[in-house]
C-alpha cells in the first residue's frame, strides 16, 4: 500500500511542479511526473528507513516515510530542473 502511494503523491507532485511552476519544461510533461514518481519511490524505499520510519503492519500507511518521500520527489524535481536548465544553455 505504501508503495503505490508513493507513486501516486510523486507522480503528483511531477504533475504539480510541471504545471505551476513549470519545473523540467524542456523536458516536458511525462519526465516531470516520471522524475517524481522514481524520486517518491526512491525516498519513501531508502531514505525513510534510513531516517526511523517504522511500519506497524505491511498494509498500514506511515505518514513520516509519505512525507520524506513527498520530499525526495520534490529534490529530485529541482535537480531534474536545474540540470536540464544548464543543459540548455
């Protein structure tokens, strides 16, 4: 259950930083919301548990790995941005 939520909140977020603040518009729609659906993925599976989330159940939601994933997902946007920015110039 985490696993698809993580997915789902980042691929969100992509879609959010793609059409507000236009984040990776070179590279367009579909890398953003790919960028921070891996990113989510990458932080709620490797930096949560690096930094305590503890999962009572395997069906149970932790709200502290959401929020490091959520995080994760959003650095790696701003980084996805920042180098398709440099790249392109």
């Amino acid at each position: 259950m985490n696993i698809a939520l993580w997915i789902l909140c980042g691929a969100a977020i992509g879609w959010l930083g793609f059409a507000v603040f236009h984040a990776n518009a070179r590279s367009g729609l579909l890398t953003s919301v790919g960028i921070g659906a891996i990113g989510a993925l990458a932080g709620g599976m490797m930096i949560a548990p690096m930094l305590g989330a503890v999962i009572a159940s395997e069906n149970a939601i932790s709200p502290f790995s959401l929020v490091v994933a959520l995080a994760v997902a959003t650095a790696c946007l701003i980084i996805g941005n920042l180098l398709t920015s440099r790249v392109g110039r």
